[in-house]
C-alpha cells in the first residue's frame, strides 16, 4: 500500500494506473475506522483494479458547536485496517493540502440537502457535496464506495455527481451492523454502556416499522407513528425525526411501497445516531421488534 498526502501525486498515481487500462475504486472516508468502512474496501476490491481510500475530516461538513475537533482519530489503526482489506493507494490530505485558502466555491444539491439531517444540521450536505466533488475532480473517472447508513448523503452524491456529469460511477453499499442492530458508526465510541445499551432502539425501531408493513400497514403517517413511539420509549434517546420517503427524492410519501425508505435521527448521550432502512425488506436489520 502507497500512503500519500497530496493531490498532484494521487493525480498521477491514478492517471497512470488507468492509462494502463485499469478501473480505480475510490473509497473516501473520515477515517476511525470499522467493519462499514472496511466492506466499502472490500466491495472496491472486488469490483476494481486499484482501490484507493481516502481519509479526511472535513470540516466544511460540521456545523458550530459540533464535534470537529473531538471526531476520533487513529491512523496507524487506519492505516493497518486499509492494509489488511487490501488498499492499494492510502490518501490522507491535510486540511491545509485540500484547502489552502478559505475554499469561496460550493457544491449544493438543496432540494435533497435542505431536509432531515439537513434540517438539524444545516449546511452539512453543501460541506459534503463540496469536498466529495473535489475529491472527485483529484480522482478522476472512477467508481466511488458510499454507505447506505449515510442514506441522505448517498443520494446527494449520486445527483451531484449525475447533474454534473462527474466521471464517477456512486456504487451504494448496505449497511453493516453490530451483532444486536446497531449501525456502525465512528460515533458510537462516543456511547458510554448504558448509551450503548439504549442505542439499539434506532434498529429496533426501523425493524418495528417493517415488521408493520410487512403485516399490511399501508399508511406511511401509522408507519411513522409507530417507529417514533419505539424510540420515545427509551428514556437515554432523544428523538430528532422519523420520516417516511420516496427513497430517491426524499420527499415524504402518503403510502408505504417499493422504493420506500424509513429514516430515523436521534441523541442517545453524547452522540447524535442516524440509521435507515427500505420500508419492504429489513435488509440487514436484526433481532426482532418486541
Ligand atoms: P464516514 O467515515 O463516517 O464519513 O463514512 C465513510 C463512508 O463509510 C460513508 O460512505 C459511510 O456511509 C460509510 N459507512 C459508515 N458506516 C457504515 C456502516 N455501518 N455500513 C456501511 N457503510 C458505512
């Protein structure tokens, strides 16, 4: 593995690699790396010539008063994670490297952005959608690893990238879960074990959502209902939004059927956990809901 901090090297790395005719994945990440991470790699792996990862915390995605300076690090763990899920190409850019000057530029997708997690975090999807498109211009034409557990920002990528005729083929990745359901998540070190314990009614309350459907619920309001009942039945978790939508346009639908999506936002402690599903299939959800 090459591990590199500048963008005219991974230019060139790149460019060589397709001049001799293979496909690069690229995998960008913030880093703190866990299983999620690692089956983006893998998928990459399996589906590229050269794969690339990419660690950075962005800043022009976190808010005031958000996490920035305390979102965890390691990058040797990193480092030795990329290794072993067999990354070829390690980017890991300073702050300074990618953003020499205050950047005056902004990637925006508003009709996708400025709802649900951007609704509680405002201007988190511009800060995304701006530096992904930078990465994607340092890339070049790729196929690009994105996690379904980020399921807003899959879609605000997938558009950006489409709208703007980027190079990049934005391949979506399910998400992967610890043993009892919980999403994985850089920010679940965070959870002390009581907050661990009562993280898991995120899951637990997708899956109490899907289990309605698949018992004939129809009616996305009931759906909807339902779910955030679950999760204001555990005391440590503070509810920010259940939302029932099309799963493309994220707009809110009147009945559950296919391409149907249920996300869920809430505080449970110290970290703010999303989570997400199709309302037809409990995907990789576990456990049952009762
Ligand atoms: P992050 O480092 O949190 O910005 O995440 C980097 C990438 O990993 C994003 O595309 C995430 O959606 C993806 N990811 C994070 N957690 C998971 C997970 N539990 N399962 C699958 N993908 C994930």
């Amino acid at each position: 593995m090459i591990s590199v901090a500048t963008i005219a090297e991974t230019r060139k790395l790149l460019e060589a690699a397709r001049g001799e005719g293979k496909i690069v994945g690229v995998v960008p990440t913030m880093g703190f790396l866990h299983d999620g991470h690692v089956s983006l790699m893998a998928a990459a792996r399996r589906e590229c010539d050269l794969v690339m990862a990419t660690i950075f915390v962005n800043p022009l995605q976190f808010g005031p008063g958000e996490d920035l300076d305390a979102y965890p690090r390691n990058f040797d763990g990193d480092a030795a994670r990329c290794e072993a899920a067999g990354v070829d190409v390690l980017l890991a850019p300073s702050v300074a490297e990618m953003f020499p000057r205050p950047t005056l530029t902004q990637v925006s997708v508003p009709a996708l952005a400025n709802l649900l997690d951007g609704a509680s975090r405002p201007g988190h999807f511009d800060g995304v959608a701006t530096v992904v498109s930078k990465l994607f211009n340092i890339s070049g034409p790729c196929r690009a690893y994105f996690g379904e557990k980020d399921w807003q920002q899959l879609q605000v990528i997938t558009r950006m990238a489409g709208d703007l005729s980027f190079p990049v083929h934005v391949v979506g990745c399910p998400i992967i879960r610890e043993t009892d359901g919980l999403a994985m998540s850089s920010r679940n070190v965070y959870l002390d074990e009581a907050h661990r314990g009562a993280a898991r009614v995120l899951s637990r309350s997708l899956r109490a959502g899907v289990d309605a459907v698949a018992s004939g619920e129809t009616e996305a309001v009931a759906v909807r209902e339902l779910v955030e009942e679950v999760i204001r039945a555990e005391p440590l978790a503070e509810l920010d939004y259940v939302a029932v939508v099309d799963a493309t346009m994220l707009e809110m639908v009147d009945k559950v059927g296919s391409n149907v999506r249920i996300l869920v936002a809430a505080t449970v402690g110290p970290a703010r956990l999303i989570d997400n599903t199709d309302a037809c299939s409990p995907g990789t959800l576990m456990g049952s809901s009762t």
